[in-house]
C-alpha cells in the first residue's frame, strides 16, 4: 500500500512551522511517505527557511517556479497520480493535524475504496460542544455535494476523476477548492466528514475570517487533540 502526504506550501515559514510539528506528532506517520511542494515568491527564489523547515520531515523538496495556487495545487495532483499512490493526503501548509489524523485516515480507507460517491475524507469536521464530541469521537457522516481542502485525503482514482472533470490546469477562477465543491455538487459526490474534526486551519484567510471574533472561534473549535488533553475530565456515557 503506497500512501502519500504531499506539503503544499509557500512564502509562510511562520504557517508551515506549525504544520510540520503537527505532522510530526502524528501517530502511524511511518506508514506514509512525505513531498514537500514549494511555490516560489514572485521574484522567482525561494524562502530558504521554508525549505528547512520543509526538510524536518522530508528530504524530498521540490523547488517549483512561481505558479500560483491553482496551477501549483494541480502539478502535484497530476504527479499524484504518476508515482502511483494508493492514497494521498493533500496538506496545505496553514492547516494543522491532530495526533490521530493519519490513524483516522487509515481506518476509513475501505469505505474511501469501496463507495464509488465517496471521493474524498474531509480532516475538518462539525462544531460541536465538548460532552457532545466525546460521545461521537470516532463518529461520521457523509455528506453529498460538498468538499473541503482542509487535509483532504483521498485514493488514487479519485484524483484521477478530478483532473479528467476539470479541464485545464484549475487555472482561473474560483480558487481549486471551489471549483472542486462544484464538481462534487454537479457529479453528486459525496466526501467523508469526522463528527469531531481532525485538522484546523491556521490562516486568517484560508479560515475565511473576516474578523478577530470569527478568527478565535475558528481557532477554538472543538477537535480530536482537545479531547486528548481534556480526556480525563470525561467518562465513558
């Protein structure tokens, strides 16, 4: 079994740097293999602290020319696709993974295999209270025409059905995100969504925050590494 974790980063040491230590404390991360994809700045170089921190999980880096992030999100999906991976996870890198992320992908590997509608599992998840996320800590549901970029982990023939669906190279508008959302709506696909989420978006503008308050309850939401740390104030119901 080939399973893949692809970095997708950029000018932003200070997103990526919380993005690899989230990913390095990551439970069954010896059962995948790790790319670094970097997008240069305008001027054509690349951030070098990026690149190092880039390097404490992967020595493979690739170094790509100024493409934007439509165009850069596609090269690596199309490469996806080449070197043959069963399983991919797409990790942008203002996206932060909570211990169990990988565990949880590999559990419900069969049902991303098996149902034909589910095209992807979707690492965020609902905003649900404390008491409520212990109860359905290792729940799902899935949800038709929806997707969602936030640690998006999904197998191979999926990845293939997206880059035959969309021409081009995602180039244009809207962002490869919501042409993907769209797809999924006129396909009537479905993706896989945890009960207590697996992964948080750390940027103001990837969270689509347009205030301080909306930004600290994006950064408060419940999730699977509170429930970890608060584990002993709850019980079994």
């Amino acid at each position: 079994m080939k399973r893949h974790i692809r970095i997708i980063a950029y000018d932003r040491p200070h997103y990526l740097r919380e993005c690899v230590e989230s990913l390095k404390k990551c439970r069954l991360l010896d059962r995948f293999s790790i790319a670094a994809s970097i997008d240069a700045r305008p001027d054509g170089a690349h951030n070098s602290e990026v690149v190092a921190i880039a390097r404490q999980v992967t020595a493979d880096v690739r170094l790509r020319p100024r493409l934007g992030c439509n165009k850069h999100v596609h090269l690596n999906f199309q490469e996806a696709v080449r070197e043959e991976y069963d399983f991919y996870l797409h990790l942008e890198d203002d996206i932060v993974l909570a211990q169990d992320a990988l565990e949880m992908a590999i559990k419900f590997e069969p049902m991303l295999r098996d149902r034909q509608d589910i095209k992807q599992l979707a690492m965020i998840g609902q905003d649900i209270a404390m008491d409520e996320a212990y109860r359905q800590h290792m729940g799902f549901k899935v949800i038709g025409g929806w997707s969602n970029a936030w640690g998006m982990y999904c197998d191979r023939e999926s990845i293939e059905s997206f880059l035959r669906e969309i021409a081009g190279d995602f180039a244009g508008e809207p962002t490869w995100d919501c042409q993907l959302t769209e797809l999924f709506r006129a396909k009537g696909w479905s993706s896989l969504a945890f009960a207590l989420p697996r992964s948080r978006n750390i940027g103001r503008r990837g969270a689509h925050c347009h205030s301080d308050e909306a930004f600290g309850h994006a950064r408060r939401r419940t999730w699977s590494q509170d429930l970890i740390i608060d584990l002993h104030k709850y019980r079994e119901p």
